[in-house]
C-alpha cells in the first residue's frame, strides 16, 4: 500500500505502544468489514480528526505472523462453522518487528463479546507445564490435544480513536499457508477492517464512513477462511460460502 504525501495514512497521527496498551480491550465487542484493497484511502478519507495511527520508529505497518492450533478432528474450526456459543480459537501469533510471541485464547461469548487472554512465550512461558496449566485454565483442552493447522500472515495498522474506547484494525496483504508448508493461497486484494469497542463507545466514525460506502458488516475468520481455502474438500464449510462469494468477488 502507498503511504504518499497525498494518502490519508501519511496524515493521521502518530501514537506509541504504551498509548495504545492502554486501550487494549480484551474484552469487547467486534465488527469487521471486507473491502478492496484499492479502496482503503477512500474509507479512511476524512478521519484524521477521530483517530491516530500506531508508530513505531518510522513505521506504521506491521506483519503478523500467526500459527493457529487445533484438535486432529478441528473441533475448534467446526464449533466456528456450526455457530456454537462460547467457542474458542487458539494460536500463536508472532509480531516481527518487535520479536516477540504469546500464545493466545480468543473466546466468543454467547453475549458476542470478544474475550482475549494471552502468555508471553519468553522465559517461563516456554515451560510445557506452563502452557498446558495456561490452557487448562482456559478451556479445559490439555496442549498435547492440539496440533498446528493453519499458518497466516497479514501486515496490520492500526487506529486509535482519541477517546480510548474504540480500536481499528486493518489488515491487508493476507496469505495462509498449510502446516507443512506445501500449499499456501494468497488475498493480495483485500483488506479487513475490524472496529473493536466497548460498551462506552458511541457511534464510531470510521463504521459511518463505510456504511457511507455502502459497505456492511460480515462475520469473517482469518482462520476458517484460510481453512476453507486450503483444506476445503475434508472440511463442513457451507456456512462460509456466502463469505467466500464475497471474497472471491473482491479478489478476482
């Protein structure tokens, strides 16, 4: 993506790290919308004033790589597609630039809120007795009863409105990889926002602004759509085929 003199990116604000940990929202309700790449300056057009951009050094866009786990049957995968309440995903996500990996529980409550915890795999965090007290704690799955499933890279900027009670994430430059590393498909022609709020935000702008557009919000999963894509003949995935038209839509 272009970050030109003229792109609304290069005319947000800068934010730090620590800032935006204090808005991390753990807990809180998302909604995510599916656009063409090519488009993202259109939608963020006239937002500088509500939201600043993470920086880091000189750098605004950040990759994400992220080995999500699941049961050899992919419980984790079908309780997603069967739209179970209180389900879970589980992964390990790895920010490049800075190094650093957790381990990461994501629930979906029956209230549809996000919960999210994570352990830091530095030092102890290493330790299988660790992890597998971690995960127990969590849902009860031991960690021997997990394997790797699916691999996922993205580059990721992110907004934080100026109040604190609402964070943006877009994401663009989005690929999966089997976990043999035989077979990847990639969505060079997308970009995902995800509006992540609590319950003390007002209406966001930047949802305004692509309801403005003529977009609306999809339930869309990194994981069961990189899934589908590669491993779709052994998988249920009739619940994702409306998505799946969407994404095709945009990408071809």
């Amino acid at each position: 993506m272009n970050m030109a003199v003229g792109s609304p990116v290069a005319r947000f604000a800068g934010h730090s790290l620590e800032a935006q940990a204090r808005a991390l929202l753990m807990n809180r309700v998302d909604t995510k919308f599916m656009i063409p790449a090519h488009e993202l300056d259109q939608c963020l057009q006239g937002l500088e004033r509500e939201y600043s951009m993470l920086e880091i050094g000189a750098a605004r866009r950040f990759t994400y790589d992220t080995l999500y786990l699941d049961t050899p049957d992919s419980q984790l995968y079908l309780d997603h597609h069967n739209g179970k309440l209180n389900r879970f995903k589980l992964r390990i996500r790895h920010y490049r630039q800075s190094g650093e990996s957790f381990l990461e529980v994501k629930k979906k409550s029956n209230r549809q809120r996000t919960i999210k915890t994570r352990l830091s795999l530095t030092g102890d965090g290493r330790d299988p007795h660790v992890i597998n007290d971690f995960l127990s704690g969590q849902f009860g799955l031991p960690a021997a009863g997990m394997r790797p499933a699916l691999f996922v890279r993205y580059e990721r900027m992110t907004l934080l409105r100026r109040d604190g009670h609402e964070r943006v994430t877009v994401d663009t430059g989005l690929s999966f990889q089997t976990p043999d590393r035989q077979h990847s498909v990639a969505l060079p022609g997308l970009a995902i926002f995800e509006i992540k709020y609590d319950r003390k935000a007002s209406g966001s702008p930047l949802m305004a602004r692509l309801a403005l557009l003529g977009y609306r919000p999809v339930t869309f999963s990194k994981y069961c759509v990189g899934r589908v894509f590669l491993d779709g003949d052994n998988l249920k995935t009739n619940r994702f085929k409306p998505l799946l038209r969407g994404v095709h839509g945009i990408c071809s």
